[in-house]
C-alpha cells in the first residue's frame, strides 16, 4: 500500500449541513474514543523507540522528534503522525531516525512491537463493554475502523471484551484503505447490509470525521482523544464529550 499522504483539509471537507437521519448502525473508532490514546499509546511508543534504538540514545532522540514525543510526559503532541496515520506513514520518518530501509518488513516489525506493547498498556476510556452492549440491545449494528493493523484492533477489541459485540472490525491492512479516505467506512456498510445514509462514525480526529462524510455517513465527533473541541467541530455533524454520553444522545436527538 503506498503512503497515505498528510489530509490537506479545506472548506470543501467541512459540513455543509447537518446529515443525521435515520440511524442503524454506529462505526466507532478505535484509539482516542474506545481507548485512553495517551496511557495507551504514550508508555508503548516509549517502550517500541527504545527497543528499535537498541541503546543508541541519537538514534532514540531522532525517533522521538519524529514522533512528536514528549518525553518527560509520555505523551504524544497532537500533530504526532502516530495520531491516527497508518505504519506506513509513520514507518518511513521512523525508518529514516534509524537509518534504515522503509521496507515492508520493517513496517511489520514496528506494527509486531507496537501490537505487544500497546496490548500490555491497554488503558479503556470508560466501560467500552458495558456501553456498547447496551447500545447493541438496542438493535444497533456495531463496528469497529482503525488505521491500526486489523491484527492489532482484533487483539485490542478481544481485551476490552467487545469482540463478540462488534459485526466488523476493518484495519489499515484489511484491503479497503485508510482514514480518511472513505473505504473503510463503505467496507462496513457493506458488510451489514446497511446504506451509509444510516449509518453514524464515532470518532475523535478529523480523519474519522472526513472518512464518514465521504462515504455518505454522518459524523459524531468525540472530546476524548488529542483533538480540541475547535479542531473537529467544523467537520463534526455533532459532538459529544465521549462515547459514554452516546446512549443518551441516541435517546434525545
């Protein structure tokens, strides 16, 4: 897969109208709105730089600044290609700190250490389980995108115990593209059998956003991840501080 560029956004990517109607189905996010991103992701990219720099400490601060790091916090800032960019995005700044080839094989050895490391720091926002049972008893159809491996979302999602509740898990590597770009999002409307014209993205960056308005899906924005509240409002059909609030959303729109 070739490199998915930085999302240039524009006036033209913006919401135009509300587009919410009819709801069936929800596709959520993975990081940053099921999953604490910053506990998760900052002591397992920590922990992935410090194994790929093997004690090279030039090596170690050159991956660092790549990943827009904080080091002293553990945390990523939010214009970090880690937020949200698929490994071979990311995987070419981090080949080039290291002073290696951004291989495919390389990429599959960041996305190996960053699946162990991020499954052990694992850190839910809330009770995914107990919100999206009650949501799916509701008769919704439930999913999950990520411009993580598939791999990686099937290991995450089977620790947070929301596997057997989701009809669809679609990653970066499943063969319909990456966010922004609207194949994920069509992947699963086919999947259940449902138009995207019912079907909401609940997500916290731009990306999950711009990726549900251009397959025709609305876009229910959330304050969870890195992303402030002026950064997705203008591409958010709505927002809501977390996921956790989205029962009640459902009840009152």
């Amino acid at each position: 897969m070739a490199p998915v560029p930085p999302v240039a956004c524009d006036s033209s990517d913006e919401k135009q109208a509300p587009r919410i109607g009819s709801i069936r189905a929800i596709l959520f996010d993975k990081d940053g709105t099921l999953l604490d991103f910053q506990r998760t992701w900052g002591p397992a990219v920590q922990e992935v730089m410090r194994q790929l720099a093997g004690g090279d400490t030039a090596a170690y601060e050159r991956l660092a600044r790549a990943s827009r790091f904080v080091e002293p916090e553990h945390r990523l800032l939010p214009d970090s290609p880690l937020i949200g960019e698929p490994t071979n995005v990311y995987g070419v700044l981090w080949a080039e700190a290291l002073r290696r080839h951004p291989s495919p094989e390389f990429f599959a050895e960041i996305d190996r250490l960053l699946r162990e490391a991020t499954t052990l720091h694992l850190v839910a926002i809330g009770n995914p389980k107990a919100v999206l049972t009650e949501i799916a008893a509701r008769k919704y159809r439930l999913g999950m995108i990520t411009n993580d491996p598939e791999r990686t979302a099937r290991l995450h999602a089977h620790k947070l115990g929301i596997d057997q509740l989701l009809d669809c898990i679609v990653g970066c590597d499943s063969g319909f593209g990456a966010k922004p770009e609207p194949g994920p999002v069509l992947a699963f409307a086919r999947a259940i059998g449902v138009a995207t014209a019912d079907l909401v993205v609940v997500g916290d960056t731009v990306l999950d956003l711009l990726a549900a308005h251009r397959a025709g899906a609305a876009a229910l924005g959330v304050l969870t991840g890195p992303a402030a509240h002026a950064t997705l409002a203008p591409y958010a059909d709505a927002l809501i501080a977390s996921y956790e609030e989205l029962p009640a959303w459902l009840d009152n729109r």
